[in-house]
C-alpha cells in the first residue's frame, strides 16, 4: 500500500506470478481508511536504531 498525498492509494493486488497488478483508488474514504490504518501502524513500531538501543519492540 502507498499512500500518494491525499488523494489516492495504490494497493497491489495478487496477480498470476510473476506478474503484478497495481490499482489506484481514489475514493475519499478508501484513502482516509489508508491513512488511518497507517497511523495506527505507525504507533506500534520501532526503528531500527531504537531497537539496537534496546527500546522495546
């Protein structure tokens, strides 16, 4: 999933192998749940550099 400013996502669907087949959607609500879903996402990592420091994972 790639978010692309605030307009659109790009999600990546499961094509025949090797093939790869990308769609763009631009509905508001689809990019909102994109982003609300990477938020979330975002919140419960760490960097790499933090976990070599030992914060928690």
């Amino acid at each position: 999933m790639k978010i692309v400013g605030a307009v659109a996502v790009l999600l990546e669907a499961r094509g025949r192998v090797p093939q790869r087949t990308v769609i763009v959607v631009r509905d508001a609500a689809c990019v909102a749940a994109a982003r609300r879903y990477w938020d979330v996402a975002r919140r419960g990592s760490t960097t790499c550099a933090a976990r070599r420091r030992g914060a928690a994972a």
